[in-house]
C-alpha cells in the first residue's frame, strides 16, 4: 500500500528510498508511485512524458509504477518554447 507524500510528510516515517529524478538525488517515500511524484513536484504539464528506468511509462500506469531505491525517473516537458 502506498501513501501520498504528504501523508508521509505528516507521519514523520523514517522509510525512504534515493531515486534519481531529472538528474539529481531525490529522497522520497517508499512505495511512491509516478502519480504522486507528479503531484508532490507539481509537474503540470498535460502532455508530461515519464520515463522509468529507461522505458516509456504510459499515462495509465502512473498510478500502479512504484519507484525503487536507486530508480531512474524522467519527467519531460515536449513543449517548450515557440
């Protein structure tokens, strides 16, 4: 079972996982999932792109993707500039 981070944040628990997140070191509760990282650092781009480890992670599975200690995850944003 997961919990939002700011469940997490509230219960003041010690259990954590390190990811690498758009290239930097990120500390987050263990059994995140895509969702709740996009909502904890307010990614909102409609048309977000998320990589998991290299793959390409449909938009469906966001709720199901839980993150691992030492997992890779990309948040693109295709649409920039004009």
């Amino acid at each position: 079972m997961w919990i939002s981070m700011e469940q997490y944040e509230e219960s003041g628990m010690k259990n954590t996982v390190t990811i690498t997140l758009n290239g930097f070191q990120e500390e987050v509760a263990q059994g995140s999932t895509v969702s709740s990282l996009i909502k904890y650092f307010q990614e909102l781009d409609k048309d977000l792109i998320v990589e998991h480890n290299g793959r390409f992670v449909y938009p469906g599975e966001y709720p199901r993707t839980v993150v691992d200690d030492g997992d890779r995850l990309e948040f693109i944003n295709p649409n920039f500039g004009g």
